[in-house]
C-alpha cells in the first residue's frame, strides 16, 4: 500500500488513520470548526488534500 502522504487526497479513513485518530473525531472536529480543511466532492463525499493536512499537523505542533 503506498505511504498516505504521497496521495494528493485523502479520504476521511485515511486521513484518520494519518493523524492516529478515529473517523468520528474526525466529524467531530470538522463539526466543531478545529479539525484539518476538507473539501466535499461529489455525493457529499469529504476529501482532505494532503498538502493542507501536513500544514495543518505543522500548525498544531508549532501552537501546542
């Protein structure tokens, strides 16, 4: 299986599985405004580019 990081998008299990969180801490977090952006795609779908995900994990070790 290829490294997440390499995946221009991820979906909500993978990105999940990259941050070593649930799927439902995952909605919960986009829900409460303070989890990593997601675009929704086609059929509601949620997307996380991986670009913005590893920004996002830079920001919350450079404020935590």
């Amino acid at each position: 299986m290829a490294e997440t990081q390499s995946l221009p998008y991820l979906t909500k299990k993978e990105a999940a599985r990259r941050l070593r969180r649930s799927a439902s801490t995952m909605n919960d977090w986009r829900q409460r405004g303070i989890g990593p952006p997601a675009i929704k795609v086609a059929g509601g779908k949620l997307l996380y580019a991986s670009d913005k995900l590893e920004a996002w994990i830079e920001q919350q070790n450079a404020t935590g």
